[in-house]
C-alpha cells in the first residue's frame, strides 16, 4: 500500500544493481532533462586522488532510464542516512527531487543524486580515450572501476535499456588488459 510519506529513489548506475537499502516496490522508470553520462571523477569509490576513477552522474540534458524504489516510510530515515553516506561521501552529487515516469504511467517525485557541474570531480564530457584510460586505472573502496563499468552494463542490458557509451566501454574492458596498479 503507499504511503504518502513513503520515499521514491531513481537508480541510474550501480543503485539499481545495488541499492543497498530496503524497497517495498522497484519499477523501471525514466527522467527527462538529465542523461546517465560518465562524467564524475571516482576518488573514493572507484578510484583514489592519484589516480581516478570514472562513474555516472546525471548530467543536464535529455533523458535517462533506470530503477525507481519505493521505500515505505518507517524506513526513509534510515535509507536517507544510508544513501547520503554513500553518495555523498565527497559531495560531487546534489541531492534532488525529480519527476520520473514510471512504466505503469505514474508520475512520481523521486530523489536523484545529479552532478554538481561546479564540483572539482565533475569530468564533463571526456574523450573515449580518456574515459577507458580512467575506467582502467581506477580501484577504490568499492572495488576495480571496470567491475562498476561492466556491471552497470549488464544490468541495463537485462532491462533492455540501452547506453552506447557504457555497450562502448564493457567491449573496450574485455580486450584491453588493464592498466598495472
């Protein structure tokens, strides 16, 4: 049953391979004015100071498709805690309030974590070079930045959801041995 306190989260990347948090509903979803772009230089998660790594962000511009979770209310606290720990962990990501469509035809407000453009981390739009020579290189809490590529790709290949940059970069991982750390 929703709640009208109840929580929708729009997953774009690894939250919808790996929310993290509790849901009562999952559904696939999708946003106008903002597209999945690897655009968010990975210092934590992905990769490290000295040498990045490369993540999706929501960037201005278009549309995305991806995952929105319904979280019932007795658990938004503790998955507000949970993503801003996170996703935020050095704030390269604004937590916003979104419109996401989702495919039953329901308009919800969901929180989104889009790229702040003014942030030291944001990349902008890179050259595929450079993206695959960051992606490569980059190991962080989370693990290698190819397993992040590879593993988004797989999932939105599951949904039929399709991404030229990261279909580009999963073929590009599978036939170039990695950088040495």
């Amino acid at each position: 049953m929703l709640h009208e306190n109840d929580l929708w989260v729009f997953g774009y990347g690894s939250l919808m391979w790996r929310p993290g948090f509790d849901f009562a509903e999952k559904q696939l979803a999708s946003i106008h004015g903002y597209h999945r772009a690897m655009c968010i230089y990975s210092h934590v998660h992905r990769g490290t100071r000295e040498k990045p790594g490369l993540v999706l962000g929501l960037d201005h511009g278009g549309s995305c498709k991806g995952i929105a979770f319904r979280v019932a209310a007795a658990n938004v606290e503790e998955t507000l805690a949970y993503l801003r720990e996170r996703e935020q962990a050095t704030s390269v990501y604004v937590e916003s309030r979104l419109t996401a469509r989702l495919c039953d035809g329901r308009k919800v407000s969901a929180l989104a974590y889009t790229a702040d453009r003014g942030h030291h981390q944001y990349a902008g739009k890179l050259s595929q070079e450079e993206v695959l020579r960051l992606v490569t290189q980059g190991i962080g809490i989370s693990g290698p930045n190819p397993d992040y590529v590879c593993n988004t790709q797989a999932h939105l290949h599951e949904l039929a959801i399709r991404d030229a940059t990261l279909e580009w970069l999963a073929k590009e991982i599978a036939r170039v041995p990695l950088h040495p750390q």
